[in-house]
C-alpha cells in the first residue's frame, strides 16, 4: 500500500465524493465499490446531515468499509443520529437525543432514511459499530474533533474493543456529568471555553444558533491567547446582530490550555471545523484539518498522505490540485 486518502466531512455531497475519489484514482467497480490499486480512503465522520444525497453516501463509504477499501471513525453526526434513535429508559416515548428541539441539521437525514424503515434502523446499526478514533499504526491518527488522551482512555474503560456500541453506553454518553458524555463531548464535538469566563457575549455561529460557547484550536500548540485559540468564524455577530467583537490577547486559563496537542506526538488528521478559503497545510505542524465545508459551498477535501513523503491537500474540483 502506497497511502491513505483521508476525507473530510462529507455531509451528503454525494457528487463532490465521487468526483473526488475519481480523481483520486479511485476506480468504480461493477458492484458499486470504489477502490484503488494500491491506496486505502479514510473518513474522519460526518458522512451525513444536510446534503442531497446522504444515502447514496453512506451506501459508497458502507461498501468501501466493508470491502476493505476504506477506513471510517465516528463523527459527531453519526453519534447524534444514534442518540436520537435510542431510546430514554427514564422517560417512556422519550429518545436520548430530545426529537423536539435537536432537529434542525437531522431533518435531511430523517427525510431521505424515513424514520423507522428498515434502511433507517440497518444505518443506525451500523453507525454504532463505527470506531470513536483510528490510530494507525503505519500511518497518522485519524479523530473527528479532537485528539485527547485523557478522554480515550476514560472510553476504553467502557468500551469492548470490536464491539458496537451498546445502548447503555449511548445513554451514559448523553448524561451530563459521566465520564462518557465529556469524553465524547471533546472527541467528537471538541473542547470549548465558555465566553462569559472572559467576560465576552455569546455569538450567533453560520446556521444562526446563539453560542456561549466557542471551541479551542487545540492543534496550536505555542500559544495561550485567547485570540488566537478561540475558534470564531470571522463574519460572527453578536445576539442584537452586531459584528462580534476583536478578541483580546489575554492568557486562557491551564484548564483550557490542557487539551493542546504536542509537537512531539504523532501527525493526527481531523474535520469538523468548516475551514474556508484555499487549501493550506501550516507550516511545520503535526496537526491537519481536512473540513473544508463542502456542504456550505466549500470543498469536499482528503490528505494525501504517502509513505514515501509528499504528502497534499487536495480537493474534489481541478483546480484545488497543489
């Protein structure tokens, strides 16, 4: 094997994914399974929520998987989907994820799987067997938002390796203040800093839902200001809709430092973060982000990474060739 090709969220953009993989040199068999001669895909998570064609998605990452040709670790998206279809033990009628409220970004999903029908219950199942990370041993680390030790190992704590997981796991998952809920919360999710310990407003983020929260690039390691490791989208605004404010150059605190990743540790690739603009690769970092918010008119983007080196970003459309 000469690689991997690790995808970034692709959230139902059918048509971007096959033209990516075609471009890729992935080839399309007769029974519908994508492969390569000598590479192997790798999704980070997310394959669904808010596109046009998640089940055509999900049907090309499921066969690859299956097949061999690609590999997959859990996103936030699939997680939510299993939450929302198990149900409450406290609460008759009642589901892990709330049905009322939490279903904004999943109405999609719900429309083209139909609630209940056997294609809808068969992808739940197997959105359970998916992993929470991949730690490839002949290549990089592979996590959806965040790669913390501290977190996967309260998870192997509870988790059978091999195993899907199980429904008394999704329900501690969902339940604040378990082991389980942070650390999914910081895997699949990312950490975040609560704005009003630095004295700042909450903001509106790209769908238009108030945040009180802001999420830490925890792949920047060498910094501990708060402008530079709070992850707000540039065009925020504040509630009243007024442009959000300059964020000051002030220490975070070690509680929110902690989950910096090292320079000294492994390349990990992730998504999760909707990046914008060209595709770029930081200069001497360990850390690679492969969400280009393809489903927001961006790009559906993968890592090339090689074994012989010369590894790039590139992108579903030809002119993202680096």
């Amino acid at each position: 094997m000469d690689g991997y090709d690790i995808i970034g969220d692709v959230h139902g953009c059918a048509e971007e994914l096959k033209r990516l993989l075609e471009r890729m040199g992935y080839v399309l068999e007769s029974d519908g399974l994508y492969s390569h001669p000598s590479r192997v895909a790798v999704f980070v998570g997310d394959l669904i929520d808010r596109g046009p064609g998640q089940v055509e998605v999900v049907n090309i990452v499921q066969k690859m998987v299956r097949a061999g040709t690609a590999k997959i670790s859990m996103g936030n998206h699939e997680f939510n989907a299993i939450s929302y279809a198990t149900a409450d033990p406290k609460k008759a009628g009642c589901f892990m994820r709330n049905r009322e409220t939490k279903t904004a970004s999943h109405q999609e999903f719900l429309r083209q799987f139909v609630l209940d029908s056997p294609l809808y219950n068969e992808t739940i199942e197997w959105f359970k067997t998916l992993p929470l990370w991949l730690d490839l041993e002949d290549g990089p680390r592979i996590i959806h938002a965040c790669w913390y030790e501290p977190a996967m190992k309260d998870l192997n704590d509870v988790l059978v390796s091999g195993e899907p997981l199980s429904d008394e796991f999704i329900v501690r998952a969902n339940t604040r203040e378990t082991k389980e809920f942070e650390a999914v919360e910081i895997l699949l999710k990312g950490p975040e800093l609560t704005l009003t310990d630095y004295d700042l407003p909450m903001f509106l983020d790209k769908g238009g839902t108030p945040r009180s929260g802001a999420r830490i690039r925890w792949w920047r390691e060498g910094s501990d200001a708060l402008n530079e490791l709070a992850e707000i989208n540039g065009d925020a605004t504040t509630e009243e809709g007024e442009p959000y404010p300059a964020l000051p150059s002030i220490p975070l605190s070690r509680e929110d430092l902690r989950y910096q990743y090292r320079s000294e540790e492994p390349l990990v690739v992730f998504g999760h973060y909707w990046k914008d603009g060209e595709l770029a690769i930081e200069e001497n970092t360990n850390t690679i982000c492969v969400d280009y918010s393809a489903v927001m008119d961006g790009e559906l983007v993968a890592y090339r990474w090689n074994r012989d080196g010369g590894s790039h970003l590139i992108g579903h459309q030809e002119h993202s060739e680096e």
